[in-house]
C-alpha cells in the first residue's frame, strides 16, 4: 500500500478481510459519503484515500473476472 496513514491502512486490511462482495459494497458506501465503523474514526481526507485504495484494490479482481 503507497503511503497511506496508519489509520487508513487498518481500515483496508479490516475492510478486505471481509471479502470482494463486502469490499464492493464498502466502495458505494464511501461514495454515498455513509458511516461504517470501520472507517468512523477517519476524516474526509483520510476516507478518500481510504475509497482509491479499495478501488484500486478491486480494479485487480475487476480486470481478472470481466
């Protein structure tokens, strides 16, 4: 993971362990701007940095299941 906070890449890790579909369902939350406790601690900044790494995460899967 590039550079991310510490905060943030806790959130990723608790995020993906939870699997694609969850992971998928987390982006559009994030999108929707909705809380989720775990990334209700981060800040704006921090939970954009948190959506572009899960999408960046996913456009991996993405790109192997067209």
């Amino acid at each position: 993971m590039k550079d991310l906070d510490p905060e943030v890449e806790q959130a990723v890790d608790a995020i993906c362990a939870l699997g694609c579909d969850v992971v998928a369902a987390y982006i559009e939350s994030l999108r929707q701007r909705q809380q989720r406790p775990e990334y209700r601690l981060l800040n704006e900044t921090q939970r954009s940095s948190l959506l572009r790494e899960l999408q960046s995460i996913m456009s991996v899967y993405d790109s192997k299941n067209p």
